[in-house]
C-alpha cells in the first residue's frame, strides 16, 4: 500500500520506519524541516533501539522518504496522523494545536475512499470533531481512530508484533472500508493472530488514555505502600513480590521508587481528568489527582533521603546522579523524575554531576547549570553519595569494590530498587532505598 504519516516525531517516525519495513511505500511529512532532513539521511533524531537499523533499510529500499510538503501524500490510501499532544502550559488539558494544524495541511489533499487514521493521544470527542471537518471539506474520504501503545525503547517491537490492534471506526458503510484499509496496513500481524478490536470512535480515543491511567495508578499504589513501608520498617519489594503472585495483580509496574515521567503518563492523566471535567464527569477520575500527587511525592522524598544519609545537609555536599532520562534505553528527558531530582539537590546547595549513556545532550540542553560527564566512575569522583534514579543496565552491573575506590563516601541511593543491597552493603557501602528496611 501506499501510505502517509504526518508528524514524524517520535511516533511518526517509528510507525513511518515500521510500515516501510513491511513493505509498505510510505512518505512521512513534518514541518520542521532539520528533522525531515536528518530522518532523510537516515539518522534517526532521538535514542531507540533498532530505529537507525530500520529506518536505513527502508530509506536504502527507497519505500520511505520523508519531506516537509503536505502535496507529497497525494495518492496514499492510508494517511496516519501521529503529531504530538503536549499538556497546555499552565493546565491539565492537551494542546491540540499540532493536530489541528496537521489536519489543517493534509485535509485539502484527499481524496474519496481514502482513510485518515488517528494514532496520537488524544481527548475523546477530537476524532468526531475532525470526521466533521472532513465531511465539511468535501473530500469524501473517511476517519478512523487506530491509537499506538508504544513503549519507549520497544517502540520497533510494539509496531512490528503488537499485542493487539484497535480501530475505531465510523458505523455503516465506511466502517466497513476503514476496517478494510486498516486490515490491508496490518495484514502481517493479522496473519500472526494479533487480537484486533473494533469499537466506535469514542472507545478507541479512550483506549490509550484509559491504559496509561491505569498504569500510571498501580505504580502510585505501589509507591503509597513504599511510604506505608518506610513508617512501619517493611519492605515495598517483598510486599510487591508477594502481591505479585496473585494473577488478578501480577508483578509488572509493581517496582518502588522515583515513579513515572516520560512524555506519555504523566501528561496524559491530566489531560484525562481535564477533559472528564468539561463532559460534567469529574467524580469519575478525581482519584487520579491524588495518583498524580504520589507520583510527584517520590521526587522530594528521594531528596529528603539524600539530605537523611548525609548528615541533615546538602549543602556543599557532592553528589553523583546515574541517570538523566525518564527510563533506561531511551534519551527523552521530559518531565524525567532523575533530573526533577537532581535539580531540587543543587536548589539546596549539593554540587550536583549526573551522568546517562543517552540523554547527557538534551539535559544539557534544558538544565545548563548541571554538571555533566560521560560515565559513572567520573561522576562518582569525590561524591559524597550516589544516587542510582535512572536503570540502565550498565548502572545495574556496576562493581561496588571499584566505584567505590574515588568516592568521598560510600553511600548508595538507590531511587529505582534496581541494586542489590546485599552486594553493596558487602563492599562496604551503605545502602538505602525507598520503601526498604535501613
């Protein structure tokens, strides 16, 4: 097929890769002409693990180009929208600017029969506003909603082999060919028994926002037992493991610690709430301010720990962070607990090196009065503390015996559970950790 993508940020670009690897001709559009030209070129502009692979292959195979001009999807059969939904500055509901403005410059170029397919986040009511706008415009070409449920960095596996495809699509006849489209883009994983969902417009926009709230809770309950925990000398990862043997709970996003940041949960849950405010079902989602409040919690937590192990002040002390992206494998820093958390330490005196294996550009980039060096050793320098918020794996396998031979003092933070305590403790460090017994 011959498919478009508008909005080659981080799902577009994924999803424009993804579909060209299965053989689809695809043409992605954006506005931001430096990323068109580096996609181009086949340089991805962001860190996820088997893009650059992907991308190259399919730009080599010439089924996927990119380019800045909207008359490029002409003849498309398929026209996916994945253009971000940032959070309104100063509120909780989404900015849909970016959509508007990508419908603004794809809808004169359709034409009857052909489909445009919603991927991006957005509140419930967006996709009934713009099959409106579509039928105003004349084009005859239709609307569906397909929502992503991409984790970062397993976005190639999460397009490739989902676990499972939803459509919202109109009632009637043009239901009928939405599905038909949507069938014909995702016939591979079709073959392999991908579960497919189809819905109404309305449940397929609340899918996504509905899964990340749900989410974004279980972890939020797990670190409200981890200050349950810590006032009563339990300890979160043997309540968590054992809870997690229940099949109804299970064991996954059940870890203790900094919480979640990204540029998914967060923004989306507060854009859930505010729009249940506009439809007049506010009640419905109130549990979801104090989800959002726990989560943030963690972050001075974490620092009133530091500020615990280290003798009441932080002032002028050294403190090494291993981690500034939101989550291991990935350079996005938006709204990243790690760097929330080194930021609070330097407000309150510390003298603050963070290091990451990804992320060490774009944190510059927004927190410039950090200091900044490429690995933990140097980091860990005359540290005073180490604190572990960010888990990539090689922070995980880091040896205590060696790190500790340059730090000032032995002490380990570990804002992520992901240490082994007694290894540490063993090499003569102290450890502690949210939610566990000293």
């Amino acid at each position: 097929m011959r498919l478009s993508v508008i909005g080659c940020g981080y799902l577009g670009a994924v999803h424009a890769a993804c579909m060209a690897e299965l053989g689809h001709e695809v043409v992605g559009v954006d506005v931001d002409r430096e990323k068109v030209e580096r996609l181009a070129g086949g340089e991805a502009p962001f860190h996820e693990p088997g893009l650059p692979e992907i991308l190259r292959r399919a730009i080599d195979s010439g089924r996927l180009t990119f380019t800045t001009d909207f008359a490029a999807v002409t003849g498309a059969a398929v026209h996916f929208l994945c253009v971000g939904t940032p959070q309104r500055k100063g509120e909780y509901a989404a900015d849909l600017s970016y959509v508007d403005a990508a419908a603004a410059g794809l809808f004169p170029h359709l034409s009857p029969g052909e489909l445009v397919a919603g991927k991006s986040t957005v509140p419930v009511g967006t996709a009934e506003r713009l099959t409106a706008q579509l039928a105003d415009g004349g084009s005859g070409a239709l609307l569906a909603w397909n929502p992503e449920f991409l984790r970062e960095a397993h976005a190639i596996e999460d397009t490739l082999t989902p676990d499972r495809l939803v459509y919202g699509v109109p009632a009637g006849p043009d239901g009928d060919r939405a599905q038909e489209l949507l069938d014909e883009v995702y016939a591979v994983a079709l073959d392999r028994k991908t579960p497919r969902l189809v819905t109404d417009l309305a449940t397929a926009q609340l899918v996504k926002t509905a899964a990340n709230a749900f989410l974004a809770t279980k972890i939020s309950f797990i670190n409200a037992m981890a200050e349950l925990c810590e006032s009563t000398g339990a300890d979160v990862v043997q309540l968590a493991d054992a809870i997690g043997h229940d099949d109804r709970i299970g064991r996954r996003f059940l870890n203790a610690g900094l919480g979640f940041g990204g540029g998914c949960l967060p923004k989306d849950i507060r854009a859930f709430m505010a729009r249940a405010g506009e439809l007049g079902a506010d009640q419905a989602l109130a549990f979801l301010k104090e989800v959002d409040a726990i989560n943030m919690r963690r972050r001075n937590r974490m620092v009133d720990l530091a500020r615990e192990v280290l003798d009441g002040s932080l002032l002028g002390r050294r403190i090494a962070v291993l981690g500034a992206a939101f989550k291991p494998d990935s350079d996005d820093i938006r709204d990243s607990p790690a760097l929330s958390v080194a930021a609070l330490l330097r407000l309150q005196g510390a003298s603050v090196v963070v290091t990451d294996p990804a992320a060490l550009e774009n944190a510059r980039r927004q927190w410039p009065e950090l200091e900044y060096v490429a690995t933990p050793e140097e980091a860990a320098r005359r540290a005073d503390a180490v604190l572990l918020l960010t888990e990539w794996a090689q922070y995980r396998e880091l040896d205590p015996f060696a790190l500790g031979e340059n730090v000032a003092g032995k002490r380990m933070l570990d804002g992520r559970n992901a240490l082994d305590a007694q290894k540490w403790r063993a090499a003569g460090w102290s450890y502690r950790a949210l939610g566990r017994r000293h």
